[in-house]
C-alpha cells in the first residue's frame, strides 16, 4: 500500500553522527543510539543513510532500488542500461529478521553516465542522473529508486529502525556519517519507500514533524520539474534542499534562512545588512518557507545539518566530543555512544548547525 490514506498521531525519532575529520566507523554506533528512542516509533518505517561507505566506488552513482517483481527489475535494467554504463551490480546484502516482512527486491548498481547521452541531454551529470532517478519512480510500474549519490547509500524498510540496522547488516559498513529515523507516521501508512532517509543524489534526509506547508510547497516545487509521487512532507523537503543548494547555490546558512526564515517583526529589528539579505530570501523563495512543527537532519557529501523550525516546536539536541557530532532527538540517545561529551546543547529555532570535512572544523556557514 503507498501513502496518503490514514492519519497517526506524530511521533519520530532522528539521530545523525559525524566525524570531522573523515574518520570512518562503523554503523553499529547509529543503530545503538536510534535504538534507544525506540518508543518514538510505531514500527511502520525505520532507515538509515551512511557517507563515505564506498571508498572502492566512490566515483560512481550508487543506486538503491526497489523492486516489486523480476518484470519490473528487468524494465528498470533495461532502462539503465540505455543511459549509464554501469560498473557493478547486486543485491543489497540482508539478513533474515523475524520483524521484517514483505521485503522487495533490493539491488544496487553503481552507475555513470554514458558520454554520448549525457552529452545528447545537455545536461551535466549530476542533473542528468536526477531526471533519470525521475524517469524510473514515475515511469516504471513496481521500480524505485531510493538512493542515487557517490559514496553514500539509504537502507530503509518497514519496522523498527534497530531491526531494519540489523536486516541490512549496517554493522558490516563503515563510513565518516551516519544518520538514522525511527517513523510514526503522521499523515500515511508505512511502506517500504515511505520510510526515511528520502534522498536525492548526495542529499538526504530525515525528519521529525509535520509541515503544514505541504501542498503549497509541493505545488512550487514541481513548477522546477520535480515529481513528488509520496504524498510525505519529508519528499519535499529533500526536494527544496536540492533545488536551493545544488540549483540556485545558496548557502546552507542562506537555505536555513529560507525554509525556516525569522518572521518579518524579527527581520525588522535586525542591523540594516542581515535585514536587507533575509528580506531578500524571504521575497525570493517565499514558497521554500516551510511552516509546522519540524526537526530535521540533512546529509550531504561532506557534512550534516541540523535545524529546528522557527518556533523550536520539536526537539533535537547536539552533542561533540573531539572530533565527533551527534545529533538526536533525545539526549539519551547520544549518552548511549559517548557518555563523556565536552559539548551538549540545543539549537535555537531556526537556527541551522552545520558541519563540514574542510579541515576538521565546525563550520557555521
């Protein structure tokens, strides 16, 4: 069953970890923190997102993707065959867990562009694989493309995110970012591509709350060719951080600005040059302005961002140690990885934490 047809009371739980300076480790370390908040979920969707796990393919696009039937999988194949050149591909390794049922078809492809198309398509190669990822989840009846960027990967599925960890084996890989989302869903049932992390390309992510938004960003956002077939505020989100980041290149600070912008009485107030810039991205990407009760962690090649709404309506605290990030719903869940913190706090509303690889620094950009 897809989405869009009960409501449950909201919960969720999110947790991120990062290393600054690229140290890779493993990802027994998000399942144990996502673990703890386990009352924050209902059992209808768990997932994960992993950086820098496939060093050995880290020039390529890897491709998860779901499959209903061995009809759909040869369709799909059949399609990417036709536009990529593609290096290796294979089921995504599990494990049998009694609490996850119904699985899909779950491969993985790493994947280039072939030259002759992506130079037919005039396009460069990041936008081209996009619009394939489209092609294929609006396309291809029973095919679904869950996670399309370089080095990193998105494992999700229907459960309790400790046992969907457990099913993918999640402990067998290693990478400098983690994050992780245990779902109640608030506005749809669960099935396995309604579950978090939601990514496109390099970015991905998982979120806590409800936009109230929805429609009107939906409907902004597909004027630029995107598709959102989820019906799930977390779709959208994902879509804005792209459109914004990767197409208009903002800022990650100039995006927190956007989608979780002061209110005008705030702007008022502020020194005539922070006034005239957050009057200018309020006007200009007045319909990325996402409105409702949210938390919501983003991955990106080489860092992660963390951001309440503006009126700070759900929770999330940041914790460091050395060179380490965590970030979670509760502060449970990161005393359970390190217990002996030198830093531990909560962002203000609206206030975007970001951290980068560049030099091993925080970086508030």
């Amino acid at each position: 069953m897809r989405e869009g047809m009960f409501r449950n009371p909201s919960g969720c739980a999110i947790s991120g970890i990062f290393s600054r300076s690229g140290k890779r480790f493993s990802g027994k370390k998000i399942i144990d923190s996502i673990s703890v908040m386990h009352d924050r979920s209902n059992g209808l969707g768990g997932g994960f997102a992993g950086y820098g796990i496939y060093p050995e393919y880290k020039e390529y696009y890897a491709l998860h993707i779901f499959y209903d039937s061995i009809s759909a999988k040869k369709s799909c194949e059949a399609f990417l065959e036709e536009h990529f050149d593609i290096i290796n591909l294979s089921k995504i390794p599990t494990r049998k867990v009694p609490e996850i049922t119904d699985e899909p078809l779950i491969w993985r492809y790493f994947v280039a562009p072939l030259p002759t198309k992506l130079a037919d398509s005039q396009l460069d190669e990041r936008e081209f694989t996009a619009k394939c990822v489209f092609r294929v989840n609006t396309s291809i009846d029973g095919a679904y493309v869950f996670s399309s960027g370089k080095n990193m990967g998105v494992f999700k599925a229907v459960g309790f995110p400790e046992d969907v960890g457990r099913f993918y084996r999640l402990e067998e890989y290693e990478g400098y970012c983690f994050t992780a989302h245990g779902r109640y869903p608030t506005n749809t049932p669960g099935w396995w591509g309604g579950a978090h992390p939601f990514a496109l390309l390099d970015y991905s992510v998982v979120h806590n709350g409800e936009i109230s938004s929805y429609d009107a960003n939906r409907r902004a956002i597909e004027m630029y060719g995107y598709k959102c077939t989820l019906q799930t505020d977390t779709e959208v989100i994902t879509y804005i951080i792209d459109f914004l980041h990767r197409k208009k290149k903002l800022t990650l600070k100039e995006i927190c600005s956007v989608i979780a912008a002061p209110f005008w009485s705030t702007i008022e107030k502020m020194p005539e040059q922070d006034r005239e810039e957050l009057e200018y991205l309020r006007n200009v990407f007045s319909s990325q302005l996402i409105t409702g009760p949210f938390s919501i962690i983003v991955g990106f090649d080489g860092g992660i961002m963390a951001l309440n709404d503006r009126l700070k309506l759900r929770s999330m605290v940041v914790g460091e140690k050395d060179d380490m990030v965590y970030i979670a719903s509760e502060e449970a869940a990161i005393r359970i990885i390190e217990k002996d913190l030198d830093r531990i706090w909560s962002p203000k509303g609206g206030e975007g934490v970001i951290f980068t690889l560049e030099k091993g620094n925080l970086q508030w950009q």
